[in-house]
DNA sequence: TTCATACTTCGACGGTAGCCGAAGCATCTG
DNA sequence: CAGATGCTTCGGCTACCGTCGAAGTATGAA
C-alpha cells in the first residue's frame, strides 16, 4: 500500500552485511571482479554472485564484462553519495563495526569517496578552492568560476575531458567523518588522480585510507592553504 | 571485520516494510502513537511494538510518554534527511511501491518533509529567499544574512525563538522529486507552522501532502516570487 | 580440442526474523 | 477499587533469505 518511493527497497539490499561489505568495498571506487568481491565479504563465491545479482536488479552497482572476468563497480556517484550518507549517519549514532581501530584515524584524514578525496584533507581541499574564488556555491550546486578555471589551468587541470560527460563538474558530497562537504564531481575525481600520478599519495590496499608522502604532503598543503 | 560505519545496520532497519512505512508515516512530522503507526504499517500492536523499539535502539525514533499514549517521532531531523535522500535515491532507480496514483501530483507539488515544506512549492520557496538576498549559501550551508533577518521580521517572523536550539536556523533539505534542494532548519519549521496557523495550507490527514487553499496559494506566490 | 579459470544456476539446508495470540504491566476513568 | 485502554513481553509458529555443495556455462590458454 501507500504511494511513493520503496525505501525498503534500498534497505534490504544495504542490509544484508555480505552487501554491505561488498558495497563498502566498491566504495574505493576501482571496479572489482566477483571472486575479489566474495573475499571483501567473507562469503563463497556462489553467495557473492547471488548477492551481485540482486544489487544489480536494485541498480546499485553495475557490471562489465571483460574477458572471462566480471567487474563490478557502484552504478554511479550518486550511489557513492548515498552511501557515504548512510555511513555518517550510522556514525552518528554511533553503529560502529568495531571500535575504532588504528587505522581509524587514516580513514579520517584521507580516504577516498569512490573516485574523489573525502576526510579532514578532502574538506580542506574544497574549503581552500572556495576561499580562493575557484569554486562558488549556489544553494546545493558547485559553480566552476572562470577566475577558477584559470586556477586550475595553472595548475595543470585540462578542464576539456571533464565538461564531457554529463556528469557534473563540480558537486558536493556530505564527509562522514568531518560531517562538512568536500568535492565531488568530474574535477574532483581528476584531482585525486592527479595527486596519485604525482606519487604524492598512494591508496593503501586493504581499506580506503589514502596515504601521502611527506613529500607530497607539503605539496598538498601548500596547494590548498586555508585563511 | 573491517572498520567504519555499520551501514548494514541502517540498512536492515529500513529495510523491512512495516518498519519503512513507520518511518514514511513519520516523516509526517507528527508524532504517532503506537496504534497509530500499527495501522500505518498494517501490522498489529504487538508486531509494531515489536518494531518501534528496534527503531528506538538504532536511534531512528524517540518516544515520549504522555499519559497511557506512547507518542513515537523521528529521532531528529537527520534522520528525517537521510530518508528523504534515500527516497530520492529509490525514485531516481525507479523502485516505486506502486504506479504513480492520484495522491502523487499532490505530493510533489507541496509535501510536509518531517518539519518543513518540500516539493515544488518549498523548493520554490528556497529559491525565492535566496534570489531576494534573505539567505545565502556557503557550500552545504545557509545562512541567514542581516538584510535576511529584516525580511523576516517584516513578514512577522520572530527568529528569537529559533536560534535558541542547537538546531541550525537554516539548513538544505535534498528533494526527492525535484532533486533540489529546499529549506530546512527552524527557519523552515517555522514558515511551514506559519502558513498552516495563517490557513493558508492544511495537512491532509492521510498522506504528507499539503493542500492549499485558493486564497493561500495566491498569498504564498506572491510572498515568494521568482525572477 | 582439451584443460583451466571465472562465474552462474540449482537444490537443499538451517537460522533468523517477522508475525500473532495470550498474558502481563501501566495508566487513566468512574 | 474495578474496569477500560494503551502498550509490552512471552512463546510458538512460519516463511523467507542467506548459505554452501555440486553441477552447468562461458571464456581463455595450451
């Protein structure tokens, strides 16, 4: 009964911890092949692919074939956001899977949010760009300044392949650890893989934290001053 | 295993049906007793007893005594945020719990979003604030500028009254059927009870709907023009 | 073609979670 | 106090969903 959208939906398909784990995973943001996926989860193959299934129904990851692999990966941003979402709201509350452990306070400084930096130092980089003028918000929406583009240009962005795709430039994603915005979008996602060609950073295997060098810590930094 | 948020704990909460139309039922703003939202999940007493203290563990929903009634509401109006995007979220994969009936022009165009006016008219109203200069927006944020306050007062707002909670005055609120974003916090709270006492508007009693009258609407248009 | 790898489908099992009837508290009314 | 109302707790039933072994399909390698 009742009219409107079906939350259970959505709920179901998060709450399974075998999904849940898989969705968590996926949240890195590089695509992963079933058997990788089964591992994330702690369940057998059998069980991850009927897991897989479901959430591709759900359209919440999508898959690829390529050769005798399959690569599944999140169905898009707004997934990632919704996720990310959820697990600042989990937070708040205080759900935790453990207590904090010693990589906690890696994940909280940097980590990546599907394709883009998220923690204390993805708040910080969107933080600077506004306090810059490089990027101004209306309401919800990240506006690209054409002083920013500039900025941008100077630091070596080439903004052309990032206005193709439909999906927007610039748009803000809610930080589970900081509870503030950082930057999401085509510029966001470009950004990051900037810092890890420059070997300023590397993403560690095992969890989402990324690491900086010290090296490219003080690039960052200088970079993206605040006040 | 791993560490972070436990989304799958989130995720199972909503994830049964008369537990999510529970909390869609909320979503009203209105606190529910228990008999009340039995019936809003089609469930008896017992199951939803059942239900409402798993919600109330999982910090979703707070109760307070009032007599023999048990009044039952959103723990906060987070939460009430995080459902709404998840609404969002599963209109936007087509996870509809039914074809779209006669109620849902109705609730697109004016909806009650726990507090606060959402749809077409509280994203118009949003926008309409921030084209005039009474609200500005700093990422996710709002805030309340100075010549904003004047505006107010002369409509007959008193902001005394909303700056004292910890709640943010003005907050932004995703829609779920404009995909924008319209205006939380007290502010919003308090522009919804205004255009309710003023009768401009009624709730309806079975959906989240609000339904203005003739005269209201005209006032309301006027109060927020566009362009 | 034959074998190996990657994955899906099928079938059966088991645990859990939702469900309700009945009984037990708590609170208001008369 | 007795009776009514609102809600919770208990116990048992059932159905569903996650799980895995085994068998089946697809792709690549030898």
């Amino acid at each position: 009964m009742k009219e409107g959208p079906d939350i259970a939906r959505i709920g179901t398909l998060i709450g399974d911890p075998a999904r849940a784990n898989m969705l968590t995973a996926l949240m890195g943001g590089q695509a992963l092949t079933a058997t990788e996926l089964a591992q994330a989860a702690g369940v057998t193959l059998q069980t991850a692919s009927s897991h897989l299934s479901k959430l591709e129904d759900g359209s919440l990851v999508s898959q690829r074939k390529q050769g005798r692999h399959r690569y599944f990966a999140l169905a898009d941003a707004a997934t990632g956001s919704l996720l990310e979402a959820i697990m600042g709201f989990a937070a708040s509350r205080g759900h935790l899977r453990h207590r904090p452990g010693p990589r906690d306070p890696a994940l909280r400084k940097a980590r990546i949010c599907y394709d883009h930096l998220a923690g204390d130092y993805g708040v910080r980089m969107l933080d600077s760009l506004m306090q810059r003028g490089t990027i101004v918000s209306e309401g919800d929406d990240l506006t690209l300044t054409e002083k920013g583009r500039l900025d941008l240009r100077e630091i070596g962005i080439d903004l052309e392949p990032l206005s193709s795709s439909r999906r927007p430039i610039c748009k803000s994603c809610l930080d589970w650890s900081e509870r503030r915005s950082h930057l999401a979008g085509t510029l966001g996602k470009a950004l990051l893989s900037r810092f890890l060609d420059e070997g300023w950073a590397r993403r560690s295997d095992d969890s989402r934290a990324i690491r900086f060098t010290k090296a490219g810590e003080s690039q960052f930094l200088a970079l993206f001053p605040l006040e």
